[in-house]
C-alpha cells in the first residue's frame, strides 16, 4: 500500500480529486496518510476532515527560520510513513534536503503544458493569463516529478485543453483543473502506486 503524503495551501479541488479517486477504486493500493498545509485556514484541511484523513498544519510563521520550518515538514512526512509525496496546489518550494530525502518520490500538478508557461512566478491565476497573453491556441496541465529546480523534473504526464476565444483567466483555469488537473493527478498517483512508472535519464516511461 502507498502511503501518501499530500501538501496544500488552497481550496484542495486536487486533494479532492484524489481523495475521490481512492473512494471509487480508481485509485487502488494507494491511502492517504496525512495532508499538510501551510496555511491554517485552508479549505483543503476540511476536506481532507471530511473524509476522516489526518490534517496537519505546518507554517514557516510557527518556526525560527526557513531551515526549521523544512525539517519539520520532512519529519512530519516521515513520522506518517510517506511513500510518495504530492504537491496539490502547495504554494511553497521544496527545498534540495526534502527534495533528496524522496527522490523521484515527490510529484507536482502544474496548470500549463510544460515547458510553456512555467517556472519561477507562473502559479495561480498568472500561468492562464500568460497563456491568453500569448494567444496561444491549445493549454492544459502536467504531472511532473519534483527535482530541484523550478516544474524541472521528469514529465510523467499531460493533457491538453482548448482555448476557447472569449476566455477569462478564470474560465480557463477552471476548464483546465476540470478537463486536465482533476484527472491526471489521480492517474498519475494510480500509475506510481501499480509500480509502472520508471525514471531514466531524466524521462518516464509507462510500462504497459
Ligand atoms: C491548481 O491550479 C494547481 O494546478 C496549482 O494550484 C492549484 C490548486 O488548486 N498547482 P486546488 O487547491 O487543488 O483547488
């Protein structure tokens, strides 16, 4: 069973998406064991309440300095036992000690086909505003695993989206998480729990 350990700082529609994945058996041989947020209020911690998942806050304002701050958030994912670490909307980077600590073990859902529109500053609402700016035709989401640098590591997948003319950031963002982000996250999680992801070379291959 892999033992999932799930970072937010939102509303948690991703949490959600995955949560409801294990529900229905879309998700098999994989639990969650805790979800963490950096942010006391978020709404992602009420979900993960709701379906009786364990919810942590950790907030860098709770701790001295950014380094313990980290170590806490390593050791709180390594007190539960995680496995397999998920960034669901996790506004904070991951430093190089938690990013060693699991490698190829940690995995990002980033709302724009990578390598467009990503890296430093693109998060949130700015990643579809640079994608209408730039008038691009087609978007969508990524699943890639996290490494040390910026949406860097190997891309396990992605899924595209239309750009519809009369598109607002927010339509788009919204189309994107509905038609992209909601369903390749739990994919992906489904995929690295059935054991058939593999990382050479910086690439992923799915086996059959
Ligand atoms: C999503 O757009 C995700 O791609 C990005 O942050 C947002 C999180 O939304 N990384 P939610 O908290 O899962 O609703």
């Amino acid at each position: 069973m892999l033992k999932l350990g799930i970072l937010v700082s939102g509303g948690g529609t991703n949490l959600q998406a995955i949560l409801d994945a294990i529900a229905s058996g879309r998700i098999r041989n994989a639990c969650v064991s805790v979800v963490i947020s950096n942010n006391r209020g978020a709404y992602a911690l009420e979900r993960a309440a709701a379906a009786g998942v364990k919810g942590r806050c950790i907030s860098p304002k709770d701790y001295e300095n950014r380094d313990l701050f980290y170590q806490a958030l390593l050791q709180e994912l390594q007190e539960n036992g995680v496995d397999l670490v998920v960034l669901a909307g996790f506004l904070v980077g991951i430093p190089p000690m938690i990013v060693n600590a699991y490698e190829n073990r940690i995995i990002n859902i980033h709302p724009s086909l990578i390598p467009s529109f990503c890296g430093t500053g693109y998060y949130g609402l700015r990643v579809h505003e640079a994608a209408l700016q730039r008038g691009v035709k087609v978007t969508g989401a990524t699943v890639h695993f996290v490494d040390t640098g910026t949406d860097t590591g190997p891309i396990i997948l992605q899924k595209a989206v239309e750009i519809r003319e009369d598109d607002t950031p927010q339509s788009l963002q919204r189309r994107v998480m509905e038609q992209a982000e909601w369903q390749i996250l739990p994919e992906a999680v489904s995929l690295i729990a059935q054991g058939r992801i593999e990382v050479n070379n910086g690439k992923v291959r799915i086996k059959p």
